[in-house]
C-alpha cells in the first residue's frame, strides 16, 4: 500500500513530538577513590566536547538516593528536580557532586566556630580544605568541568558552612545555596561574618519554611536584611520563605528545583 506524503510527513512529526515528549535523565556515578562517599550528577546529554558548572552539595546520603538518606525514602529528588528544570529549560545544564557528612563529625565540619558548651564545632575551615583542595581537583579532572564556575550548597548545619565558605571563598565559588541555614549556631556568628564581608558578591539562594519556628524565621529575615545591606539586590539574592516548609528533607525537596533555577538560569 502506497502511503501519501502527507501521512508520512504526519507520521515523522508525531515521532519527533513523542521524542521530545520523553524526559532525559541525567545517571549518577559514586567516586571509587576518595576518603568519603561522593556520588555525582551527570546531566541529560552529558558527552562531547561540551563543558559544565558544578553544584558541590553536602549532607550527599541525602540527595539522590531513598534507602541511603536519614529517614529512608525521605530524600531531596534532587536529580529528578535536575531533569526537570534540564529538560523545561528553566535552568541551565549541571553537574551536582553530593558529598556524604562524616557521620559523628559532622557537627564539627559543618560549623565556623567552636561552641565550648557542647564540646563540639569549629573544624569548617578544614573541611573547605578538603572541598577545594582534594575533591574539586579530582572532580576537574575526572569529568568534563568549567574549572571556574563552582557553587555550593546544603541544608540546616550544611546550609551554614556552604555560606560560610562563600563568604570565606568568593574566588572560589560563584553561587551559594544555603537552605535553612543554622544560623543561631555560635551565637549567630554568621551574621557578624556577613557583616565584615568586604568581598565580591556571588549570586546566592536563602530559605526558610513557616513552620520551622519563629527563631528560624527571624534569623533568616535578619541574614537578609543584612545581605542586602552588604550590597545584594534582587538580581543576585533570592530570600524565600515557604510557609508550609518545615526542617526536613521533605521540604527541602519541595525547594529543590527552585534552587537550581535561581544558581543557574538558562543562557
């Protein structure tokens, strides 16, 4: 039988249609040589010649993988959020490197300061080390990076150092995502540090969810406000607060791809 030319025209676009119907999927990868987990992002269409950023996210048990997060099944879907806003065009391709916490040191990792009161804290510096001078090397160089256009993010105490690295960094990293960030930690330290802050501004995501408390919410509207007073406007500060967030992986799920958004708009 003799198909017509428009049938087989028709025929060829709805191909091409349901092709680009069906959503691409980035794959993970786990580093097999380094002194803690790391499991990393590829984004759809990975391959070529073909450079990209690099999100270095903390608290990694948590982001990609159900049975390995904290409440098992209660993970970020951070690499789904990543497909989604890849394949809508909301957000420009990425490479997101989950770092795993150091189980019982990750209070000390994750805070600026030492608190003497809970004998703990205080060792971030040395774990920036460890980000900057040992895994983004070997991230470099494994895969297909922008050297130069890194960012960093986490939640909760991981929402704290990645600020906290920023400010200390701003060289080094061009975004930062600090999703509710502990910010009473140290007497509220990191607002005294934002205060001093004196290098160039990098684009930067805050967030707090309404029913984390009313102390979270007011040190997080108070981080704000002193952001912008260091020079921050809306074109590279996002302060949002979701009313029905609380501190959970489920929340910052809910936020996941907004986040993504905002660090890496579209060209």
């Amino acid at each position: 039988m003799t198909v017509s030319p428009l049938r087989a025209t028709l025929k060829r676009v709805f191909r091409l249609e349901n092709r680009r119907r069906t959503p691409r999927r980035g794959t993970l990868e786990h580093l097999p040589d380094f002194s803690r987990t790391v499991t990393v992002y590829l984004p759809p269409g990975y391959g070529g010649e073909r450079a990209y950023p690099v999100l270095y996210m903390q608290d990694g048990q948590n982001l990609f993988e159900p049975e390995r997060a904290f409440v098992p099944g209660q993970h970020w879907h951070l690499a789904e959020a990543a497909n989604a806003a890849i394949n809508d065009r909301t957000a420009a391709p990425m490479i997101i490197v989950g770092v795993d916490h150091a189980g019982p040191g990750r209070i000390d990792e994750y805070t600026p300061t030492r608190d003497p009161k809970r004998k703990a804290g205080g060792k971030a510096d040395d774990y920036g080390r460890l980000l900057l001078d040992e895994l983004k090397p070997l991230i470099d160089k494994r895969y297909r990076t922008i050297a130069k256009d890194a960012s960093i993010g986490g939640s909760s105490l991981g929402g704290l150092v990645s600020l906290h690295l920023g400010l200390q960094h701003p060289d080094a990293f061009r975004a930062v995502a600090a999703m509710s960030p502990s910010v009473w930690w140290g007497d509220r330290a990191i607002l005294r540090e934002v205060d001093a802050f004196a290098g160039p501004r990098f684009r930067l995501w805050l967030d707090v969810g309404g029913r984390e408390g009313a102390e979270a919410l007011r040190d997080a509207r108070s981080l704000c406000e002193r952001l912008r007073a260091r020079g921050w406007s809306n074109a590279d500060l996002r302060c949002f607060e979701d009313r029905r967030g609380d501190h959970s992986e489920r929340a910052w799920a809910r936020r996941a791809r907004m986040m993504l958004e905002f660090l890496f708009p579209p060209a």
